[in-house]
C-alpha cells in the first residue's frame, strides 16, 4: 500500500490504521501503523498482508498536526 499525506511539512497524519471490508458496513483493521508513522508530503509503502481479500479499503486518521 502506498500513502501520502498533505503538500505541507508541518502537517502530518501520525496516528492512523488501514481497514478492509466486503460490504461497505462491517470494517476489519487490516494494518495498524507503528507509533509514530508520520505521513507527511512524501510516499511511503507499507507492506498490508491479510488472509482475507478485501474489496473496500478504508485508512482511519485518528489523530494529526495542523
């Protein structure tokens, strides 16, 4: 999975989760980022292995700077 954040380097996303589902209702976390994974202005690749394949893919921002 790749990921960015916003164009500015003072505002990172630092708590965050990515989460799968089939159904659109019902979501599963598939990755929860260590703390802290900033996601700043840059691509980042994070390797998300599940055993079940997901046709939806959320990621949840918890928390970030501004």
């Amino acid at each position: 999975m790749a990921l960015r954040g916003r164009d500015s380097k003072r505002e990172r996303i630092y708590n965050w989760r990515i989460e799968g589902s089939n159904d659109s209702a019902n979501y599963t976390i598939i990755f929860t980022a260590p703390n802290p994974t900033y996601l700043g202005n840059m691509v980042q690749h994070f390797p998300v292995e599940t055993s079940n394949k997901c046709r939806i893919i959320n990621v949840s921002i918890i928390d970030c700077t501004s």
